[in-house]
C-alpha cells in the first residue's frame, strides 16, 4: 500500500501538470504549449524572461481566461474530494457525498433567487453570495435539526434529504415561472455547474479556504481514523464525537459554500474520487487525504479538459458531463466493491 500510495501521489501530481499544460493550450482557439509557458513564467516572474513573439490575444486568452480555469478546476475538484471524504467518514457510509446535507439544493436555490429577484428588482444581485449563503444556511438547519433528541448519522441523512427536496421543489418552481428566457438560461447553466466564469478574483479566497481546511483535517486522521469504526468505540478511545461532527459539518458547509458559490452544482466528484481512492490506497486518512485532494484535482480538470476538446463550439456545463460519467463509473466501482470502509 505505501509504494502504491507514493506511485499514485507521482502520478497524480504529473497528471495535473500535463492536464493543465493541455487545458491551456486547447479550446476555440488552440494554442502553442511553449508559448504558453512562455507567457506564464513571463506572468509569474514579472519579467520578460522570454521574448514575446505571440499576439497580445494569446496573453491574455491564457492568463485572463484558460489559466484561472484550470486553477478553479484544480482547487474545486480537490475540495469536493476532501469534502466527500468528511462526509463519508461523518455518515459512516461509503455511498454520502458532499450533498448529503443538501448543501447544493440550498446553494442553486440561493443562486436561482438572487438571478430572479435581481431581474424583477432591476438590481445585479451576485448569485454566487446567493449560492454561499444559502448553502451556509441549509447545512447548518439540517445540523441542528438532526441534533435534535438523539443524533443519529441515518438521521443526518434523512434530514439531508427531506431538506434538499425541499429546496429543490423551490428552485424548480422559480425557473418553471421565470419570465425571462435570459433568467432562465442563467439558472439553469448555474444548477447544472460550470467553471466558465473562473475569474483570478475567485482563486485566492478558495484556495486558502482549501488549503486551510485540507491541513485541519489531516491533523485529524487519526481522529477520523477511529469515527468511522462507531461512536461508541471512538468516545471509548477518548474521542469526542461531538465536537469531531460540528467540526466535519463546518468545515464541508465553508468549502461546500464557496465551491458552490463559484462553479455552481457539480456533482459525483465527492461521491466517486474517494471511493476510488480507497479502493487504491485503504482506509487510512493518513494516505487518503493527500491522494483524495491530488486524484480530485485530476478528475475534474481532465473532464473540463475533455468537454472542451470534444465540443469546441459549444459551452456544456461541466455538471453535466460529470453526472454523465460519475454514475455508470460508480456503479461498475458498486459492483467490485473491493474494499473495506472501515480503517
């Protein structure tokens, strides 16, 4: 397992460069690679270390453009992983994703109410603080009532349940009556995720949110290690549970809500890259953490990379494409299901 986990991490870390030189360079327009690089050392060291040979266009479709998306690919595939794998460790089951507390029903609700209000009011409501404050809200309401008695984690996840339904029938009702076929457009590319709208601006609050989160967590391991053997055993071994599980419930909302706030719904990610890691690496969070956050950046920057290599001319949002592939994957992953949960 320790030379399979440092072969995948080499790996992992190689994948990310090679797909991030090719997200790059490809797209309507296709670019060099050596100009690309080019241009970012030249960006990255403020100086111009390398002639420029290229048009003032390329500059800026690889630094104002292609490089912040691939930077948001990167980082928000990553969270959603390490999101997926605190939800999994909170529910003790395999199968829970970073949605098992409804926090994407809450989240496009947010986004679709500040796209319609802003269009009747005449206002340019943000549908990204709509989407955080939102997601904030839902995972938090469906915390506290799930508390309420006796916690339970199949409790937590029928109130995730019963609370994304909810919202759901909300978001469907706003975009059924929408007026304007632009809102509607709006709301429905936001449900459906997208990484189209990666701006600079947005990079480096969630990859400190990321980075934070990850190094809270991996501190953790072994905390997470003894939670997803039972309850009872983990207060045996002097865990305390209670404040492990409002630990995992703040740190998923946070890097739920500002992945959400800025890509939209993307789903599966949580759900399939921890399952494949596990099958890869173990149980052990110790391993799992890094490998999860290094194969969920591959994962969702390949799709992207993917999606704009096959459909060149046209913008499919990116939620779409990882429902598409996540679910026929993870249920041939069910059907092997080689793996043990517990550590």
């Amino acid at each position: 397992m320790k030379n399979n986990y440092k072969n995948i991490v080499i790996l992992s870390i190689f994948l990310i460069f090679l797909i991030s030189t090719i997200g790059i360079t490809v797209g309507s327009v296709s670019l060099s690679s050596f100009h690309v690089w080019k241009i970012l050392l030249n960006k990255l060291f403020h100086k111009e270390i390398f002639e420029i040979e290229w048009k003032k266009t390329t500059e800026m479709i690889v630094w104002n453009l292609r490089v912040p998306r691939i930077l948001l690919a990167l980082i928000s595939g990553a969270g959603l992983s390490l999101v997926g794998i605190l939800m999994q460790a909170l529910t003790k089951n395999s199968l829970a994703s970073p949605y098992i507390l409804g926090i994407s029903s809450g989240a496009s609700t947010g986004a679709v109410i500040s796209i319609v209000i802003g269009g009747i009011m005449g206002f340019n409501f943000s549908p990204g603080i709509g989407a955080f404050l939102f997601g904030t809200l839902t995972a938090f309401l469906v915390f506290y009532l799930s508390g309420k008695g006796s916690y339970s984690s199949s409790k937590l996840v029928l109130t995730g349940v019963a609370v994304s339904s909810f919202f759901s029938g909300i978001t469907t009702f706003l975009v059924t009556t929408a007026k304007s076929e632009s809102q509607l457009r709006g709301a429905m590319f936001w449900i459906s995720g997208s990484l189209a709208g990666a701006r600079w601006g947005q990079i480096a609050p969630l990859f400190l949110t990321l980075l934070i989160s990850a190094i809270l967590t991996y501190i953790k391991y072994r905390e997470l290690n003894i939670l997803v053997a039972g309850d009872e055993l983990a207060e045996t071994l002097g865990v305390n549970v209670g404040r492990l599980r409002l630990f995992i419930v703040i740190v998923s909302t946070l890097l739920t809500g500002f992945i959400v706030a800025s890509t939209g719904v993307i789903g599966f990610v949580g759900l399939v890259v921890p399952h494949i890691s596990r099958g890869l690496i173990g149980s052990n969070h110790k391993r799992l953490i890094p490998c999860c956050l290094l194969l969920g950046a591959v994962f969702l920057a390949g799709t992207d990379t993917l999606t704009r290599v096959i459909f060149k001319t046209q913008e499919i949002p990116i939620g779409v494409i990882t429902s598409i592939m996540g679910a026929p994957f993870f249920m041939s992953m069910l059907r092997k299901n080689s793996y043990k949960f517990g550590g």
